[in-house]
C-alpha cells in the first residue's frame, strides 16, 4: 500500500501546507508553531510562555547538551534551538525544514541573534537527510512527525545519529480510542492539516522498536496541552470577521480548518519520547 492510500502526506504537500499558514498561524497563535503546556488548569501563561514550558521540557529530556551536535528536524523558524542555544553556550545546532521560507527566516533571526557561527538551518527532506551516518549526538522531532511516516523518519533520525545518540520526540497521539463519530472528526481533521494517522500508544512503541531505537521514555501530557486546541478554535471564533476582512475570502478554508472540531477531542492528545541508538 503506498504512503498516499495510507493517507500520509508527501514532502510537496508538507510544504505547500506551511506557505499557507506560516503567516496565519503566527497571527492565531503564535510564532512559536508548537503545542503549549499549562501545568494546571489555573495557570495562566500566555501561548508564547506556554509553549517555552514545553520546549523546556524537551531540552531537560536532552541531557547534557555542552558541546554536543544537535539536529532539529522540522525547525520551523527556530525559536526553540535559539532557546536552546541560550541556555547552553557550547551547543552546536542543525536546523532541518522543506519549507525554504521557515529555513531563509530561520537563518536571518540566528544571525541577528549573534548565534550564525553555531545554530543553521537547511532545507532539505527529512525522509533523505543530507548528512552523514552517525552524525549528531541528539537529534530533536518536535512535532514534526505528524506530517512523515514514521517508522521511515525514525530509521533516518537512527542513521544519523551516533551510537548512544538520544532522540527527543513531541508528538500528537490517541491518548484513547476515539469512538465511530469521532474517529471521522480526526481522520478529517489529519487529512486538512497534512497529518500522517496518528498513533495509539501500543501502536507508538511498536513504531519505535521497528526503527530500531531503543525506548527510554514514554510520558503522556495530553492533559497538560489539550488547551492548544481550545484556544485555537476561540481565537480563530473571536477573529473570525476581521481575518476574512484583511485577508479576503479566500482564507475562509484555512480558518475553517483551524476551528475544526477536532481540535477539542480528549482522545487528541500529545506525547513525549526519549529513545537511544544502540551502542
């Protein structure tokens, strides 16, 4: 069965996806394209602070980073790695994206930053890295699976990897089997957003294993992010008017997607991964 009759998006649909929403997104939510992550259901931190809380739970899950090679897959513009690279001053950082525009924005902000000698950024397919065997000690996968077959971006993030090497993945996941009705709402909701289907736990470690890394950490925090969703659908509901007056019409099937019903499903729910490549 190929990859399209699987319903997982090719590199070209990827791209044309984030030249759509690159601007969109960062007006609904912010520049920062990841989830966010409230401790609790009383906190009460801003989308960008939201989404620094989750980023810094994907560097302390790095380990030590002191003069280790790190690979971002799926970069975006970089506001992560740049996070990254300030708390840890001896960090040498690949960014990897296909969407030239995230990798030309990505490279401008490193440079204005001071950071151009150690944090860059390339464009290039995650399916078919431009790098050596046995390349980066760590290697991120912050929310970029969801666009990639799996098992094939994993044995990828595996080759390049050094042995011993850490991988951190952010995922969306099935937290829970959606019932008949619901599963339609997802299924829907991945096929308008470029997703591969995503995963049950049983299904996740399955794919992990099959990659040949070896599992260290699988930690549910979809109680944590299920607040992305939320505020997605009520911003786009507040701006609804005013987005389709600047932008035209024809950005209606983009907000139709953003204020897809799916988004508030429990059983759509986020995962954090830590796995190694074998010594």
């Amino acid at each position: 069965m190929s990859n399209k009759d699987r319903g997982i998006p090719d590199a070209e649909e990827t791209d044309q996806y984030y030249d759509v929403v690159n601007e969109i997104f960062a007006e609904l939510w912010d520049e920062n394209f990841h989830h966010g992550y409230w401790e609790t259901d009383e906190d009460s931190s801003s989308n960008r602070e939201a989404c620094d809380k989750l980023t810094d739970l994907v560097i302390e899950r790095s380990g030590d980073t002191s003069g280790a090679r790190l690979l971002d897959v799926g970069c975006s513009i970089g506001l992560p790695v740049f996070r990254l690279a300030g708390q840890s001053p001896g960090v040498t950082v690949v960014g990897l994206s296909n969407n030239a525009a995230q990798v030309t924005e990505a490279n401008r902000r490193s440079a204005e930053l001071g950071l151009g000698d150690r944090v860059t950024f390339d464009t290039a397919d995650a399916l078919d890295m431009p790098y050596d065997d046995d390349s980066f000690d760590i290697v991120w996968v912050f929310e970029t699976l969801p666009h990639l077959d799996r098992l094939a971006a994993l044995k990828e993030v595996n080759r390049v990897l050094k042995p011993g090497g850490r991988v951190v993945i952010g995922d969306i996941y099935l937290n829970a089997q959606p019932n008949e009705h619901d599963l339609a709402l997802v299924r829907e909701h991945e096929a308008t957003n470029a997703f591969s289907p995503f995963l049950l736990e049983h299904e996740y470690r399955e794919v992990i294993a099959r990659s040949g890394l070896e599992l260290r950490e699988l930690k549910d925090i979809s109680a944590q992010t299920h607040r992305t969703g939320v505020r997605m659908n009520e911003t786009v509901d507040e701006r609804y008017d005013e987005l389709v007056a600047r932008y035209s019409e024809e950005i209606i099937p983009l907000l139709d997607v953003v204020r897809d019903p799916a988004g508030r499903l429990k059983e759509i729910g986020y995962v954090l991964v830590v796995a190694h490549k074998a010594e």
